[in-house]
C-alpha cells in the first residue's frame, strides 16, 4: 500500500479547509443531494463528499456509507487532492498502490474508484466527491464531465456558506455563522467534558468616534479590531462580530484563567496598533466572559445572552 503524501500546499489547503468550519457539522441536505444524484447517474453503490483533514479523511455527506470518517494514510482521496483532473482507478487489485489497502481488502472492498477534487473558496483542493464500486469499471470522458460538473457544486456550496457566513466588511465570521458554528462547538465540548467560554466585546466611545471622524474611520477601527483578533486567538476559536461595534469570541478547550490571559494580551496588543492610527483614539473595550453551562444554556443564544449582561454589566462599572 502506499500512503498519500501531503500536497505542497498542505498548510494554506488545511487552513482553508478550517476556516470553512464545516468539519464534524451534522448531514446537510444541499450535500446529501449530490451524492444521492451521483450514486443513482453512475450506479454505484456509494458515492461521497469526503474532505481530506490533516490525519483524516471526513465525510459531509457519506450515500452508502456508514462510517464517518477514515484514516488518511488509507484514504483514496489522499490521492485525489493533488490533482485537478478526475483520480480513477479502475481496479483497485490490480494497482499497487491500493491492492492491500484494508478499505480494498476490507469492507467496503474498494475495486472501482473515482474522485473528482473539490474546491475551497480561496482555491485549494479540500476533498473530493468521489464514487465507489465493489467491481471494477471504467468511465467514459461524458461521465467524468459529469462527475466534474457535480464535484463543481459542491465547491460552489461551500462558497455560498461561506459568503453567508462572513462579515463584509471585517471578514471574520457574522452573527449567522458564529450561532451557525457555535452550537456545534458547545454540544461538542459538552461530550467530551470540555472547557468553552465566551467573551463579549463592546467598544469603548464608538458613537463618538463615528460623531467626529466619519464613518470611514470608524470601519478602519472594526477592521483593526478584527485583523487583531485573528492574530491573537487560536484557530480552534470562533473570532465573530455580531452587531455594529460588537465582536464575541468562543474560546475552547481551555481554562478560564487561561482565557483571561488572552483577552488581556488583546487588550495590550490593541494598545500597540492604536499607535498606528492617525486619529487621537485609543481603541479599548468593554468585556463580559462567561463559561458555557449545558444546565444554564440551552443553546448558544443563552450563552450569547449571559454574555452580553456580564458585558454590560462591566461597562456600566466602569
């Protein structure tokens, strides 16, 4: 057997494969729909949106198939990321490079497979949509055009995620696509007994920034605010603005005294670009932190709430 290598790409491929932020989400019916098309177009017995993780393999959308996810070093779509053009094989036992494979050897006894890469928004391969066969086949040049038509909406679904997803002016995550993402994050910490605490951002004198330098400038602070943001958060955290002058992260897997450092370095770090304005302001913030409680949250819109009352809370005591 022989493992797939990782593209020359692999970090900026990963990186735009996680800010997508699409990885362990539920089944999506857009998704579900191509395979569904693809597995009846082509008569096969299963057929996949398979996103290629940094160790893993994940399935989107998995049309015949139960398992989730697979290991990458066994995966075809390993493979199938390092080109543009459709990744066939025809017959799996006679190729050395997948005739012991424990997914050819094994259920689901791979013979035929055919994946066609799927893009992120930025460009990079991020996975496949891919078919499978326990048979040896072959394709025609009209059935990879219509496999590459298919994998191609599929790339347009995650472009249209995103586009709904993100803020415009600032490019980080809007409010849509924090409570979007969030929710997976805190039903996930809550399984695996894990720490999550948000923070809630208010900015210090906005209106009055607004009031005498113009809108213009006030957008070139929320850009600062979010570009710092980015720089200072992990990206396992969900760096979002959710209203005007209102910014919120959900900071995961960690403690709340380590949480508290970083919102401080923030604070420091937004002290040093402050200087980087020509305008006399300081940009500084109000902040409320609340750990995630699944007795005391219902969903990310109590947590979003707590949040917002220990904000407003401390700016009020200031």
């Amino acid at each position: 057997m022989l493992a797939p290598v990782s593209p020359q790409n692999e970090e900026c491929r990963l990186a735009s494969l996680h800010s997508l932020r699409i990885l362990d989400t539920e089944p999506e019916e857009r998704f579900d729909r191509i395979t569904r098309l693809a597995k009846k177009l082509f008569n096969v017995p299963i057929a996949l949106v398979s996103l290629v993780d940094k160790d893993r393999q994940w399935f989107k959308s998995a049309n015949g198939l139960n398992a989730r996810e697979t290991s990458r070093d066994i995966s075809f779509c390993g493979h199938a990321i390092h080109t543009n053009e459709t990744f066939i094989v025809e017959d799996a036992l006679k190729d050395q490079r997948f005739y012991d494979n424990p997914l050819v050897t094994q259920a689901p006894k791979i013979r035929f497979y055919a994946g066609q890469p799927i893009t992120s928004p930025s460009g990079e391969n991020i996975g496949t949509l891919c078919i499978i066969d326990t048979k040896a086949r072959r394709l025609n040049k009209q059935d990879i055009a219509s496999l590459t038509d298919m994998a191609a909406l599929v790339s347009n679904e995650f472009t249209s995620l995103q586009l709904a997803t993100i803020d415009e002016l600032t490019s980080i995550t809007n409010r849509r696509g924090f409570k979007r993402v969030s929710q997976h994050c805190i039903e996930l910490a809550a399984r695996q007994n894990k720490h999550c605490h948000l923070a809630y951002f208010d900015l210090n004198n906005f209106k009055t920034l607004n009031d005498n330098y113009g809108h213009r400038v006030g957008d070139q602070v929320l850009k600062v605010f979010a570009q710092e943001m980015k720089k200072t958060y992990r990206m396992s955290d969900i760096c979002a603005r959710i209203g005007g002058d209102e910014f919120v992260v959900l900071l995961t897997n960690t403690h709340i005294e380590t949480a508290k450092r970083v919102i401080k370095r923030f604070a420091n770090n937004l002290i040093s670009v402050s200087k980087q304005l020509n305008i006399p302001y300081q940009i500084s913030f109000a902040c409320g932190v609340v750990t995630y409680d699944e007795n005391a949250h219902a969903d990310i819109e109590h947590l979003l709430n707590d949040a917002d009352k220990a904000m407003y809370k401390n700016k009020c005591n200031r």
